[in-house]
C-alpha cells in the first residue's frame, strides 16, 4: 500500500486563492535582514510567501504590493525578474517522462 500524503494548502500573496504547497512558488524573507529570496525548493528559514505559477499573479504580486504584505519587509524588484525566470523555466505539467533533466 502506498500512503498518499496530503498537501498542505497555501495562499497565493497575489490573488489569495489556495493551492496545495507544491504547486504554488514559495518566496522567503531571510532571517537577519538577509533581504528576500526564491526558495524552490520550499524549506529554507523564513517568513515564506507563496505565488501562483502565473504572470498575471508575478504581476500583480509585485504591483498591489502583496508579496511585501505578506513578507512585511520591501521586496526588491530585482526578484520580479528573478521570478519570472523561474517561471519560464518551470514546466506545468511535465508529461514526458522519458527525458529526465537535473533542473
Ligand atoms: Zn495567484
């Protein structure tokens, strides 16, 4: 038998819509002023933020100001780009499994 896990669920800082915690991406404030971070692999130390896989919400995350809501600290804008490529490079439903790729 095999035990299936439940996803913990989290809300998205731009759109507050809830998602497992898998599918959104988690974005963290470093401890000690460390400034902010992309955290994909979701377990560094931190007050962490969760985004959609989405522009519309990338976006808007940084526009309305919700991801420094949420982190309540400034968010440099340098990590929307970050971000974005982040995104770019994620694969939504990664179907082939006959190409394994590290990253
Ligand atoms: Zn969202």
């Amino acid at each position: 038998m095999t035990t299936l896990r439940k996803q913990p669920t989290r809300t998205c800082a731009a759109c507050r819509s809830k998602d497992g915690k898998w599918t959104l991406v988690r974005v963290v404030r470093l401890p000690d002023g460390g400034g902010v971070a992309l955290d994909p692999s979701g377990k560094r130390a931190g007050r962490g933020a969760y985004l959609c896989n989405s522009e519309a919400c990338l976006t808007l995350a940084f526009k309305k100001g919700g991801l420094a809501r949420t982190l309540k600290c400034q968010v440099p804008g340098t990590l929307e780009a970050e971000l974005r490529t982040h995104f770019a490079g994620l694969t939504p439903a990664p179907l082939d499994t006959s190409k394994t790729n590290p990253e």
